[in-house]
C-alpha cells in the first residue's frame, strides 16, 4: 500500500514505474499483485487501471501500448496479473475508528464531556509515534511495544459486566431489537434454493447452515434480515444485522461491535465484537456484500474463513444483490443454502398499498391532484375497516385503483416492495411515472418538496457526479472528507460545463431533502455518507450518464448493472455502449432489451451479429441476414454468411435458422436478444430416457442416484459450453451451483398412489457421496431436523428424469434469475 495526500494524485507514469519495478521481481512470473493506492488516480492513472482490467480480460494491447512493448513481451503477462485499488480516505476511516475504539474503553466513560477530545488526542499521539518510529533506519527501533501503546492509552478500564455479551449486554440488545416498531412492514415470502415450498422467516432459526440471502435491490433483503432479527429477538435469541458498508479492512469485530452498539445505543469496543462472533448461538447478518468493492470483499472473505475455520463460532449469513458475489466470501468448502425473496404477489401487494396509503393519510390528508387532472381522494384510514371518513369498501376500491396504476406502468416490476412502495406515494400525490426510472425522479423531487429543500435538479446532476466516480470504485459510499472532495469536483465539473452551481446552497439543498444519510458506526460518529436507500445512487448515477455529464467506466462488472438499466430507461445507449454491455454484461443485455426503441436501419444486420458474436459462447462469428415482409415488417434470421439486407425474393426459408418476426416498437437490441433467446431454446431442449427399474435395496437406490448425479454433473459441463457467453461462463456456473450430491438413502417408505419410494436427505456439493443408512428407521424419524442436509426427496424423481434434461432445466433457471422471470 502507497499513500499520497491531495492534490498529488497517482498518475500514469507513477503506476507504470512500480509496475515494472514489480515485473523485475521473481515472484512476479506466477504471482498475483494488487496494489493498493491510499490517493486519488489521476485521469492518466485511470487510463492504465483500465488497460490493466482488459488484460486480466485476455486483452493485451492497451497495456503494451502504455508499455511501449509489443504484446507478447512477457511484461503484459506480468500486467495481467496487475491489480490497482484506490480507495481514498481509508487512512482516514481507520483512525476514526480507533478513536471509537478508544473511547469506549476510557476510564471516565463515553459520556463524558472530554470523552471524545480524549480518545482524539491519544489516537493522535499513537499516530505520530507510529509514523516517528517507522521513518527510523534501524530496524529495532522501528518496533513500537506493547507497553509503549499502553503507555500511549493509559486509562483504559476492562470492560464491565454491562458490556459482556454472555452477560447483560445480550439479552439488552435483544431487548431493543424486541422493541423494534415493524408493523408497517411487509414480510416478503421466501424462496430456498433446496426445497420447493416458501420459507417463512421463523423457518430460518431452524437451521444452522450459513446462508446467502441474494436478490434485485428494492426485492426485500433488509427487511428479510430487520424481521428476522426482530423476530429471533421475541423469541430469545440474537440475530445481529450488520451494513458492510461500514466494514473496515480486518476490523470484522468492529463492524459487529458497532451493530451491537447502535442498537443498545451506546460505543461498545472491539471486545465486545469478537464476544459476539465467538457465540454459537448468535447469528450474524452481513448485509450488503456485494455491494462493496472487490478488495474489500477478498479481505472480508478472508476473515469469514478463519471465523468459519473452528465451526463453533457465530452462524453467518451474507445479503446482497448479486449470488455469486455473495457466495464467494465463503470458503469452497462451506456448502451455504441459497435463499431469494419472491417478488411481491397479490395478497401481499394489496396489504402493502393498504399500509402505504393509510400512513399517507394520516400525515397528508389532501393529496394534490393526479396526472389526469383530477383530484386524488384523500385516505383516512388506518387500515381497511378502522375508524376514519372513508368506509372500508372504498378505501378498497381506492387502493386496488392505485395498485392497478402502478401495475400498469411498472409490470413485473410492480412485484418489488421498494418499487411499489415509492410508486404508491407518488399515485397518492399525482405524480406520474412509467418507468422504474422516473419512479426513482418523483420520489426525489417529492422528498426535496417535503421538506422545502427547494429546486435539486442541480444537486441531483451534482450527486449523479459523485455517485458515479464512487460506483466506478465499486462502492455507493464515502467518509466524510472523500465526500466533500467528490462534491467540490463534481461542483468544479458542473461549472466546467457552463452550469452555475453554489455549492453551499445546494449541500444544504441536499442536506434537508433526506435523499443522503449518514452510516453510523457506534453512536453519534458518522464515518460514511451514502444515500438513503443503495438503489438511488444507482439513479444518481444513471442520471448523470443520461445527461452525458459522465462515462460509463471502461470495464462493467456486476455491480454497474442497475445504473445501465436506469440510465437506458432515461436514455437509450449508443451502439458502442450496448455492445459494451454485451461484452461484459450480456445477462443484462436481455433487460436493457426493453428500453430499445430504435429504428431498423440499414445497419441493424450487422450490429445485431456483432451483439450475438458477444454473448454466444461460438468461436464463428454469427451471421444475421434480415428481410422484409409485403407489410414492410422485417425478419431475422441467425446463419454463418456475411450479415445484411436482401430482398423478399431472395429471402432465407423461415426453417433454415433460427428466425424471429419483429414486433412494432422493436428495436435492433430487442431483435438481437429475441434470436439469442431462441437459440438457448433449441440448445437447452434435451431428450427423456427411460428410467431404471425400481431399486431393490437401500444400496441399490444409492448406486442409481450416484451415477445419475454423475451423469448430470457431465452433462451441464457440455450445456454450459453450448450456452454460456466466454465472460459470463463462471457466473453462469456459479449461479446453477454445485450439482453433485452428498446425503443417506433411507429404507423404503410406502405410498397411497403409486410404487413404493427411497427417501433421501442431501444437500448439494461439489462432489457425490452417497450412503445407505446403516438401519431400517424411516426418514422422517431421523433427518427433518438435522443440519447437514438441507434438502429432501426420493430416490426415484430424480432418476425418472434424464440427466440431460435435469442439467438444461438447472441452467435454464440459472439463466433466467440473470435476466428475468419467464424469459426462458
């Protein structure tokens, strides 16, 4: 790690010299290196990062242009292995929370009026002396002891039977989270990767199994882990929810510390984390996983290894938007059940919009009028029924009309409880909406309009700058002093560009709008500053591209995916931007697909083979060959000869390759997306086979299932290269999971319909091991309850279908959670 303070900034030839001094070394020929930059990168410095991330890619050009080296010099391969994080301010993030640290351990406690310039100034002396003491040249006086930090933070106490988590602090905290108002929440349904049934969440306490808890922002993930805590809590046991946001390197302790501590309200030091993760029967919520940046995740990942190490510590469960992002901070060997919120049905739809509406008329008893011109009755109940001016049937009839709005303008997405939730407010106001994006538009200019923070059209474009340069680092938020430096540059770019802004209106603006919070890490010390809900930096971003005040980064990853969404929905991209998204994000090119209106030019033939050369895992490069019908509607057709346009005369039999017929409004993406969800149709079809004979013995059934499972472990090993794009193929992979088995076949069990059946416990794994049981005791009298195996069926459902068959449907879903429902 390099520090350099503003305004020097880390610029190409900075880079480039410590990556050849890197290059020189030995362990540079097999080894990986990440260099850590506690700095700004100059625009010359994000140009190398960006050569750097494309020959990780496979691509070596760019580096061997900076370089100045051809491109099969072994130094590119070297690059290859290159990785630059910068991540400003983490100096500054550390000492923070070693003054909380500190002052929770103070003699005099934390409420003292001199607590915090105590803590501050024995912080800032063990500073100078570590920064003193590491400049000397004499390696033995470069060591700071042990007694010289006590010496340093004398007055330290140990901590008190109150700040014990065996003792009073955990049954204190569950007392808080007990109390804990959520009536106004929804619960959302559940979905478990190793059962059909939904899960409700007091089915989660069942289990001791680590978990990951994955889903589209907005799909109830928070409100998942703030439930269950609440619920666990009633019920006497701790569930700690902890935002990885807040996450500094190593300080895993910290960050539980800190979650403890918010909810009891008061500093808790590092102790009283490491209590926390050494208890059993405590379960820990990291929320928000994916959502940081990858180094952060790698360390984090790390220090979950050796928590997970002993096996007797605090149970884990990860939260975040991505699967595979989350999963990945699990060891390989930790076998964690896969959990997804539903998208909200009718029944929990209609309480919702009940809930939503009989707070607003509570607070806003006149509504203004809606995008129709007429005016939006008020609604005066608490609930449907309750005491108020509206009689409960048209209070009903009121809330399936808002419902039936906001349904027709967002579809699918009406499904999603932070999206409906907002969308109903600006229904009961009239503002008008129809898309997610100008959903996320009102609600801004709605939340400014609350609280009288005036015009943020300037401070959204504001914002938009900075969650952009934040997003491109993987993360949506900063400390304080990183914030203000991206504001007072995204001010500077602002008037760059002929826009007035005042800078401390418009902080002010945003500062009373509520669209920015402050995470809290202990109480009353806000060492990040992020939006109000992760999804609208997301918009903030997506706004600023859409205004052209920004670029998409150079290499999209996962966690770009809802900013290209929204900034499509504003503004449809560029050829040159859509193919960048089938590049590296070709599953989001399917929903990207819906904002393309484009017209069919000339063109269109040649684009769309470009797109289906980027997202099929073929090593030809795709032909389209496009025509139009007598009504002038155009078909496509996927072949292997040169891409264009031909007349109807000369136009290909419809059955000669995959072919789509246009629909009014499409455009050149949707045409491109269409033909490739056809070809995965044909690909993924497999044929039946006859089952085996019904096994006659527990050992018997244990042989068929292995080598069933064996059979479809090699099967999708050839579907996946059939189906899946060259730079999504491990994400594919990832999300399908481990398809092997490990479980016990149990004694026959005899049915009303149908022949007897061999019951099996398992869980899925990487790889197959299956045994009988060792007696004639029935399955239910053994296993329901137990932890190691997450799953249960028969025998014989899962030898009756073909192993081919069983593969295609595994990726088939897994393709479909990536792009979206009943795509496939």
């Amino acid at each position: 790690m390099k520090s350099r303070v503003a305004p020097y900034t880390w610029a190409k030839g900075d880079l480039l010299k410590i990556l050849r001094r890197w290059a020189d070394l030995t362990a540079s020929k097999s080894a990986a290196f990440e260099f850590l930059t506690d700095g700004e990168l100059a625009a010359s410095g994000h140009v190398v990062v960006a050569a750097l991330d494309a020959a990780r890619g496979g691509d070596l050009r760019l580096i061997a242009g900076l370089l100045g080296v051809p491109d099969t010099d072994p130094m590119c391969k070297v690059a290859a292995r290159v990785h630059v994080v910068s991540e400003p301010g983490s100096v500054e993030a550390l000492l923070l929370s070693a003054e909380i640290e500190v002052r929770a351990l103070l003699s005099i406690g934390t409420r003292h009026p001199d607590a915090e310039k105590e803590s501050i100034d024995r912080v800032n002396e063990l500073f100078r002396l570590i920064s003193t003491r590491s400049g000397m040249s004499d390696a033995d006086d470069r060591i700071v002891s042990r007694e010289e930090i006590v010496a340093v933070l004398g007055g330290a106490s140990d901590l008190p039977a109150a700040d014990r988590w065996a003792s009073a602090l955990g049954g204190e905290y569950q007392a808080a989270a007990a109390a804990l108002d959520v009536s106004d929440e929804v619960t959302p349904a559940l979905r478990a990767g190793w059962q059909s049934e939904e899960l409700r969440i007091e089915d989660l306490d069942r289990t001791s199994t680590p978990l990951v808890l994955a889903g589209r922002t907005g799909s109830g993930k928070s409100t998942v882990a703030r439930l269950w805590r609440h619920n666990a809590a009633v019920a006497g046991r701790s569930v700690v929810v902890c935002h990885v946001e807040a996450y500094i390197a190593n300080r895993l302790d910290r960050l539980v510390a800190d979650a403890v501590g918010d909810l009891v309200g008061r500093n808790l030091p590092r102790a009283v984390g490491r209590q926390t993760l050494a208890d059993p029967s405590t379960t820990l919520v990291l929320d928000g996983v994916s959502e940081v940046p990858p180094h952060l995740r790698g360390v984090l990942a790390e220090e979950l290894r050796t928590h997970l190490a002993g096996g007797h510590n605090a149970r884990v469960v990860v939260v975040g938007r991505d699967e595979t992002l989350c999963a990945s901070v699990y060891p390989t060997s930790v076998a964690a059940g896969r959990l997804f919120p539903h998208a909200f049905g009718r029944e929990q739809r209609t309480e919702l919009t009940a809930k939503v509406l009989s707070r607003i008329a509570e607070t806003e008893p006149t509504p203004g009028p809606d995008s129709a011109g007429g005016p939006v009755q008020p609604y005066k109940h608490s609930e449907p029924g309750g005491p108020g001016d509206v009689p409960a049937d048209e209070f009903a009839r009121e809330s399936a009309t808002a419902l039936a709005r906001v349904e027709h303008a967002l579809g699918d997405a009406a499904g999603n409880p932070m999206l409906l939730r907002l969308a109903l407010e600006l229904v009961a106001d009239g503002v008008p909406f129809t898309d997610r994006a100008s959903v996320y538009g009102g609600s801004v200019e709605r939340m400014a309009a609350r609280t009288n923070a005036g015009d943020v059209r300037i401070a959204s474009a504001m914002l938009g700058v900075v969650f952009a340069r934040l997003l491109d680092q993987g993360k949506r938020y900063a400390n304080p002093l990183e914030w203000e430096r991206l504001f007072s540059e995204a001010a500077a770019l602002l008037q760059n560009d002929g826009i007035a802004t005042e800078v401390a209106h418009i902080r002010e603006a945003v500062a009373r709008s509520g669209l920015i919070n402050a995470i809290v890490t202990g109480i009353g010390s806000t060492t990040l500053k992020g939006p109000v809900h992760d999804s609208f930096a997301d918009y903030f971003a997506a706004r600023a591209h859409a205004d052209g005040l920004v670029h998409l980064p150079v290499t999209l990853v996962e966690n770009d995916e809802n900013r290209v969404l929204l900034s499509a929905q504003m503004l449809m991209f560029s050829d040159a931007d859509v193919l960048a998204v089938a590049e590296r994000l070709p599953f989001t090119l399917v929903r990207l697909s819906e904002s393309d209106h484009n017209t069919i030019t000339d063109d269109t033939p040649e684009f769309v083979a470009r797109i289906l050369s980027a997202v099929l895992p073929d090593l030809a490069a795709a032909g389209v060959t496009m025509w139009r019908r007598q009504d002038g509607t155009p078909l496509a057709q996927v072949g292997a000869g040169i891409s264009g346009w031909v007349g109807i005369e000369d136009a290909p039999d419809l059955f000669a390759g995959t072919t789509v017929v246009t629909e009014p409004g499409d455009g050149p993406v949707a045409v491109a997306t269409r033909l490739w969800q056809w070809i995965l149709h044909h690909r993924l079809g497999r044929s039946s086979s006859l089952r085996p004979r019904t096994p006659r013995s527990r050992q018997e059934a244990c042989d068929q299932l292995t080598a069933h499972t064996d059979l479809v472990v090699a099967a999708a090993k050839l579907i996946l290269a059939e189906v899946a794009p060259r730079v999504a193929a491990e994400r594919l992979a990832q999300t399908v999971g481990p398809l092997g088995i490990t479980g016990v076949v149990y004694e026959r069990e005899g049915r009303e319909l149908g022949p007897d059946g061999w019951p099996v416990r398992f869980r899925h794994s990487p790889a197959t091991h299956l045994v009988p049981a060792p007696d004639n005791s029935p399955a239910t009298d053994r296993t329901h309850g137990e932890d190691r195996f997450t799953t249960w069926g028969d025998v014989e459902s899962h030898v009756s279908t073909s192993p081919e068959r069983e593969a295609a449907k595994k990726i088939r879903s897994a393709i479909v959670k990536l792009t979206r429902n009943h795509w496939l």
